[in-house]
C-alpha cells in the first residue's frame, strides 16, 4: 500500500499518508538576543548571560501536532518583578532593557492537547556592576575626632555586583598588597558575601596621609569596564559632627513659622547635610537648605520626627533628631460606668457612678480637664472625686467619680479639656445624669432583619438603639470569609444606627453585625444584632457560546445551564433560531427537578435547522444567553509545521516547491470531507491561485499531503485551505510559507541563506561567481564558475592572497537549527584548487548545554579543478550549527570554495560517492550535470523512495 501511495506522488501532486502522525509537544530553549555567553553552571543547568540594559530574546523550538501552544512563565529573582505574576503567549519571550531583578529561571511550556505539555527551562543570569562606596572607619577605641600617628584605620570599599567583584587597592598609583608593605591589611569581613573589601592600615605612619583608591572589577565580563572611588586621607580627617538649635523634642502651635537649625560641628571632609521626615516625605511647602530647615504656618498633619544626617563617608552618619509635636485636639469623648464593685449595668441611688472623658491630643500630657455641674465648677468632697490616667482607660482620662449617688446628684455635667496658654479652641463633652439615664437597648426594626436588593442599588441596614444618652452604633461582618467591611475597614461606626451601603455586589452578600460603643454611652458590655443582606444578581450560564457540530440527519441537544445567579433558579428559558422565537420545547420530567437547565432537542440536522440559536435564561433579577452556533460544517484543517524539508528550490529556474501537509480536525464529528479548496496568493499581491483538491475517506490523524509548486524565490505565499463536505464550506484554516533554504542553501541570495562570518576568526568567506570574481585573480587555484556551471551561479570561497598568513582561519556559520531527528546528513560540494592549499573543516556547534563545537569532517591539500561532493553524518543532542571553516595554507595558490549545502533529516547514503568520481568543469568535453527539468518526475518519485 505504501509503495502505491509513493506511486501515486510520481503522477500527481497529493498524496497520504498513514495514521499516528498527532505527538505531543517537544520544546528546546535557544538563545537569540545580545547573549554575553551561555555556560554550563552544571552537568544539567544551562546559564545565560547577559548585561543589565540590554534586550534578552528567548525562542522556544517547539515540534509536535497540532501546533503546540508556548507559554512563557518565571520564578526566582525579585519578588518584586512582576513577569512572573504573569504569562507570555508566544514562541519568543523579548524583554527591553533587562534589569538585574529580571533574573532568574524562566519556563518555556507547551502543549497540544497530545500527550503531557512539554516543559523546558533556562535560567538567565543578568550582570550588572554599581559605583563602589568607600567609607572610612576609626578603631572603635578611638573615640576622638582626629586621625593621627599610632591610630589604626579601616577603609571599607562597598559595591554591588553580579557576578562578585574583584577589589584592587591603590596607594597613589602603587597596587598595595599584603606581602608588599607590612604596615596594611586586605581582608574581606565576614557575611558580607564578595560585596565588601577592607584595607587595614595598621599604626598610622606618614606615608599613609595619601590618595586611596578601590577599583572594582568582574573581568570585563559581558564588556562591564572597571569602577573606581577615591579618597583622600589627611591628618584631619574627621566624621561628622552635628548639633542642634532646638530641643529634641518641640512643641508648637498651629499657624507658626517653624525654623530648625543643623549646625556642623566637624567633620572632614566637609560633611553633606540632607532633611527627611518620618514618617513620609518632607511637608509640601516645607524648604531645606543646607542645615536650615523652615516649615511655614505649620499645622497638625505636620507632626513628627524630622531628620538631619551629616555624611561624610568617614566614621558613622551623624544624625539629629528633632521631635516636632503641632498642639491640637479632637475627638471629645465620654463614658457611664455604673457600679464596678457589684457588676451593676444600671444607675442607682445609694450605688458609685464614674464619668469619664477624653480627647485626642497633641501632646497628649499637656491636656488639663475641667468639669462642672450645671454650669458650675463642680467642687471637689468626700463623695465627688476627680482621677486622671485611670489604668483601665485610655491615657490621660480625666474621670469624676460619684460615691454613694444621691438624689442631688443628678444633672448636667459638662467635662473641658484646653491647652492653657495655647490658641487652640477648648473641647468640651456633656453627660445628663437623672432618673431616665438608662443603659442601651439595641434590635432589627420589624421586617428588616433581612434586607434582599438587585446588585448595583444602594442597601441601607438598620439597628435602632434604645436609652439615654444614645450611643453610636458599630457595624462589622459576621462572616470570617470577608472580614472587612465594603469600605475597607473592620469597623465603621455610624451615628444613627445605619449603615448605607452606595452599589452593592454579590460578594456584599451576608450577615452583618450591629453593637453599642463603649463610648459616649454607659462603659457595659456592649449590645448587639444582626442583620443578613442578600444581593440578588443576573443569571451567569455556560456555555456563553459554543460552537455544535453535527452531520446532516442527526439528532442535537442543546443545554444551557444555570451557574449561579440570586434567586439560584430558572424562572424562564425562552429559545430563539436565527433572532425569531421558538416555541417552548416540551417540559421533560427530569428538567422539572432541575430548574437549573433549559435543553433543546433537534430530531435531525438540516440546512435549515442550522444556524445560530440563543436560549434566554431569567431567574427574575435578570437574564443571560447561551449562545450555539449549530451546523454540519468541517472543522478547520490542522496544519503539519514538522514536515521534513518542505522547501524544494531549484536553481536554475529561480522557482520553489514546498510541501504543505496537514491533518483534518476532529473528521468524524461531521459528513466526510469531499475535497479541499485551496487558494495560495503571493503576499503583497491581489490574484491567488484556486485549486479544487479531491480526498477519499478522510481518517482521523491521517496525514494529508499537497505540494506547491512554481513559487518565486525568494518571496512568501499566504496558504488558505477550506474542506468541504455535503454541508458546504467548512472552517479555513490559513498560514504563510516562507522561502527557506535551510534544506539546500545555493548562496545565490545575498543574505546567504542566513550564515554569518565568525567574529573570532582571522579573515571571512567572500561570496562571488564568475562574472564578479577579480579578472586578476591567482590563475592555478579556485572555481572558474559555481557547481551548475553558469556564469550567474554564486558560491562561498576564502582567499588567501595577502595579507594571510599560514594557519588563517575563516568560518561560515549556519542559522541555528532544531534537532527534531537523531541522525542528519550535511551534503556540499567542495572545491580545493592549487598547489598551497591548506585544510577545509566541517564542524558542529551544539546549543543544547552551551556553545561546543566538535570536528565532523576534514580534508587538506589539492584535489584538482573539479567540484566534488562530500556526505557527512551528524548527531546533535539538541539545537545546533554546522560551521566551514577554510585554514590558508603556505602560500597564495590555496583558494577553497563551497556550494550546493544541503542538510537532510536521516543518515547519508550507504553508498557514498566515488571521491574519484567528479563534477567535470564545462568546456572540457565532458557530459554535464543533468538538468533538474529533465528528471523532474522522476526526482519526485526518488525523493518519495528516500523519505
């Protein structure tokens, strides 16, 4: 059967072929951007490098069918970087300008459906090299200002680095070492991991009083240039010392003009002087100059500690604090504590009563009370007392206690809290004590206990409090799930016992809880209720959309299901086809018990059943649509990306075949696919050529085979290719074909099939045919023409006139490939004229665990004015280069060339070509290589045999 198939491709140019062609995805991590190296950090982990700032380009090689899907993820590095909250879709990860918290292993995943997904890794090493910091230290028994003879000092030179760096101390000009000069020491402190270097110098003699320099180094790695810091050591070198024209602690009023003063006291050299402010930033309007730090008409949010720092990079930063504290007061607060002795929650004659008030203020210690009764000073005796900073209250609480409570005792009391002396407005706080001061009360008015609204309105829940005085209502939520109230908060206190709530949603929903503050109220335990909010909301339902298919004449259920809504019920399913209403299908039993699901049922799949249908689901707050696409139409071809060499060129006629294969998606789900519509256009170009292409019976993983031909080198072809069955046109799928020469590479484009020179060699290879080649040229050595004999055909070939020397090496180095095979065969023509040459080299760069290059082929010295032909076999374990590497011989008559590379999936012929047996030159009488056109079926049938 195969063999008839093979026959088949010979007369036409479709073909199939047998089942299992789905795998599951398999992926390799290359590197394509402005890589500083990859290394090998170990026997499994591959490194790479690269410079802070520059651009990092991963590619993600994946094989496998369908398509595979790449997903970008990473871990490691700062948890500040956001990349790995995230995912990247795409089959190269690009990043701009790379920071050093971009580090890290980044995952390369992809997956088809097939299989389990493919999972690759590379961990991305970003080096980076900051100023250095020099700081100078004293002995820490040293406690005067001044360094001077037989003192020991520390300079400490700090930087931050990847990878660690290496430091080099200077004296001047002169490197200073251990062994060098007995009087210093180089040693690195200890958990300071390579980030800090220390130069003791020990006993202070007066060659020390010079210039210090540290220059720090990570070897040029990813081209990074050295850094360096200098200072200067004197006899008067000094830290830093500051005082203060204030108090550490001043207290102003609101309004005033604040001027602090940081004066230097030493320090050399001269120390920089810089404000802050803790916490937050310096106030707007607020001027720092030098030591002088002016605050004008300060107010109460400008309270707190404000910072001078004098740096000097000698010794310790001096630091000044100054506490600013802006009077003010707030928030007048008062609490009935009844009986505490015998528990009581009332008050009652004949029993002790405590009234408590407080505010909040700035000082706090500064606050004096006052308390009066009716309007009166209230006069201190044996039943009337006044405490402050009672230890079961807040600090500085002024409290007015009540022994043995009279009937004259009941009245207005009204408690004053004022700063004396400051003009800032007293705050004052009345309490009414008589017969009708009662504890609260506090409960859900009647039919309010449970509050239901439609999400999006406004909610408004409700706790009545009862008693005299009324105390402000806090509200919380009962539900550990969702702690917070909708404003943010734990608790909110509302005066009025209400809490509204703007737009509610869904996960507003629960119980709430109510309770009395202990606060301008009796100081009892708190009373409290609840209340439960039910936010109804719309219908979501699944599918939202989906696409049915089905072959004509069979039977179709369509479903929509009720995921969750408020009410959690279907009040109402209402079908449409094509926007007109249907009739209400017939009520099945087992949908009478799930309310949670509309179906419709079609006998039979028409043309004119099908189409779009909507099913409109309610649950009485509102409704949402199942949407169905309903038809008989194929589904879209799947297209094969993993076809062994799908580019045919042929060099002659400029003109490219290529092999386009695919799957059917899901065939059976559908009527058989009759044939294929395929239409190819050139990109940038209107017209496109349409094809009608016949298939029999269409199985499932079944490969499917077409070949373009007659595509014009070197531009790209937009493929669409649509089934049809009885139904119709099914779904299109589309894709681009690009001219690549990675199978055979003729050098007749100027890119060159995408080599490059080597950057590390001496010389380059030089592209010319025979219609460019110098006419003055070394006669004896090199091609007359390239391997098809005319005068336009180009090839690659070094030459070795001067400058070269002996043992100059040029290399050609190949695009990057995937290795989707074990075994792959390099196949080239060579040509090695004249009595100087040298060697000509074929090796393999493997990408899989870093940058290795390995020999694969080699042949020296002159073979004759002939091309010949060479088979070279190759292993890679993974992403890979071949490379030609042309080494000059001992003179100038030493010309190699190359062309006609190919690389083919497989192992070379067994029988490899004679090396006698050659490509004779035209012109010499010879039979010249047969022209593709003449064996074109035939070359066909071949390459069929071969795969």
């Amino acid at each position: 059967m195969e063999v008839t198939c093979l026959l088949l491709l010979a007369l036409i140019p479709f073909h199939c072929r047998g089942q299992g062609v789905y795998a599951p995805a398999q992926a390799q991590i290359v590197h394509a951007g402005q890589a500083c190296v990859v290394k090998e950090d170990n026997i499994s982990e591959r490194v790479y490098t690269i410079r802070e700032g520059d651009t990092l380009v991963l590619q993600c090689l994946v094989t496998g069918h369908p398509r595979p899907q790449v997903r970008w993820t990473k871990t490691a590095g700062s948890a500040s970087d956001k990349f790995q909250e995230t995912s990247v879709f795409n089959e190269t990860l690009r990043i701009e300008r790379i920071a050093r918290t971009q580090g890290g292993r980044y995952y390369c995943k992809a997956e088809n459906g097939v299989g389990v997904p493919a999972i690759k890794s590379i961990r991305v090493d970003v080096q980076y090299l900051d100023e250095p910091v020099l700081t100078v230290h004293q002995t820490v028994s040293d406690v005067r200002g001044n360094f001077y003879q037989e003192k020991t000092v520390f300079l400490r030179c700090t930087v931050n680095s990847n990878p660690p760096a290496r430091f080099i101390w200077k004296r001047g000009t002169d490197t200073l070492s251990h062994s060098q000069d007995n009087g210093v020491d180089i040693y690195e402190p200890l958990y300071t991991q390579g980030e800090t270097k220390v130069l003791k110098l020990k006993n202070l003699r007066p060659q020390d009083y010079a210039s210090y320099t540290c220059q720090v180094s990570v070897r040029n790695v990813c081209g990074i240039p050295d850094k360096a810091i200098t200072f200067r050591l004197t006899n008067t070198t000094a830290p830093p010392a500051l005082k203060l024209s204030v108090n550490e602690t001043l207290v102003v009023n609101p309004g005033e003009n604040v001027t602090v003063q940081c004066l230097l006291t030493g320090g050399d050299p001269l120390p920089q002087l810089q404000w802050s402010h803790g916490p937050g930033p310096l106030p707007l309007g607020a001027l720092a100059q030098g030591g002088i730090l002016s605050i004008p008409s300060v107010q109460a949010r400008d309270s707190g500690y404000y910072n001078c720092t004098a740096i000097n990079n000698v010794g310790n930063p001096a630091k000044k604090t100054v506490n600013l504290l802006v009077r003010s007061m707030k928030n007048a607060t008062f609490q009935i504590t009844p009986d505490v002795i015998k528990e009581s929650e009332n008050i009652q004659l004949g029993q002790d009563l405590k009234l408590s008030c407080h505010v909040d203020a700035v000082p706090q210690e500064k606050v004096t009370y006052q308390w009066f009764k009716n309007g009166k000073p209230a006069r201190m005796s044996k039943r009337l007392l006044v405490t402050r900073n009672d230890p079961e209250l807040p600090a500085v609480t002024s409290s007015l206690e009540l022994i043995d409570l009279h009937f004259s005792d009941y009245g207005t009391y009204l408690c004053m809290a004022s700063f004396p002396g400051a003009p800032v407005p007293d705050l004052s706080v009345e309490v009414n004590i008589s017969s009708e001061t009662v504890p609260p009360t506090i409960s859900v008015p009647k039919g309010r206990a449970v509050v239901t609204v439609r999400e999006g309105s406004p909610a408004e829940l409700q706790c009545e409090v009862r008693g005299k005085p009324r105390p402000p209502v806090l509200w919380s939520r009962v539900d550990k799930e969702a702690a917070l109230l909708p404003s943010g908060l734990p608790l909110e206190e509302t005066p009025d016992g209400k809490l509204r709530l703007e737009r509610v949603s869904r996960d507003m929903s629960g119980t709430y809880r109510c309770q009395t503050a202990r606060y301008n109220g009796f100081n009892v335990r708190p009373r409290e209720a609840q209340v439960q909010l039910n936010v109804q909301f719309p219908p979501e339902v699944d599918p939202s959309s989906q696409d049915v298919r089905q072959a004509l004449g069979r039977p179709v259920l369509l479903r929509c299901s009720l995921l969750r809504g408020s009410p959690q019920r279907i009040a109402s399913a209402v079908w449409r086809f094509k926007g007109q209403l249907l009739p209400p299908p017939p009520v099945v039993p087992a949908a009478a018990e799930a309310p949670d699901q509309a179906e419709l049922r079609l006998d039979a799949l028409t043309r004119d059943s099908s189409g779009s249908y909507e099913c409109s689901v309610s649950n009485d707050v509102g409704s949402a649509a199942c949407l169905f696409q309903v038809s008989a139409k194929a589904y879209s071809p799947e297209f094969y990306f993993d076809t062994p060499n799908p580019t045919r060129s042929h060099k002659l006629s400029k003109n490219y075949s290529y092999v386009l294969q695919w799957t059917q998606r899901e065939p059976d789900a559908v009527d058989p696919v009759l044939n294929y519509r395929l239409s190819v256009r050139q990109l940038n170009q209107h017209n496109a050529m349409v094809k009608a292409i016949p298939v029999r019976r269409v199985e499932k993983g079944q490969l499917l085979e077409y070949i373009l031909t007659d595509l014009r080198v070197p531009h790209s072809y937009e493929v669409h290719l649509t089934p049809y069955t009885t139904f119709g046109a099914g779904d299109m799928a589309s894709r681009i074909i690009y001219y690549t020469e990675h199978n055979t590479c003729h050098f007749e484009d100027e890119k060159i099939c995408g080599y490059t020179q080597d950057l590390t060699d001496n010389f380059d290879w030089t592209r010319q045919n025979a219609l460019t080649q110098n006419p003055k040229r070394s006669p004896n050595t090199g091609p007359p023409t390239d391997i098809s004999g005319s005068p336009e055909g180009y090839y690659m070939f070094i030459e070795t006139s001067r400058p070269r020397e002996l043992g100059d090496r040029a290399r050609l180095v190949s695009p990057l490939y995937n290795a989707s095979a074990k075994f792959y065969c390099v196949s080239f023509f060579y040509h090695m004229y004249g009595k100087h040459i040298g060697s000509l080299n074929l090796l393999v760069r493997s990408r899989n665990k870093g940058a290795l290059d390995t020999h694969a082929w080699s042949l020296s010295g002159n073979k004759g004015n002939v091309w010949q032909q060479a088979h070279v076999p190759i292993n890679p374990s993974g992403p890979f280069q071949i490379i030609f590497e042309g080494v000059r011989g001992s003179g100038y008559l030493g010309d190699i060339a190359i062309d006609d590379v190919t690389l083919k999936k497989g192992e070379c012929p067994r029988k490899q070509m004679d090396p006698n047996k050659v490509v004779v030159m035209p012109g010499s009488g010879a039979p010249h290589q047969s022209s593709p056109q003449v064996w074109g079926p035939m070359a066909i049938f071949l390459l069929a045999l071969q795969r």
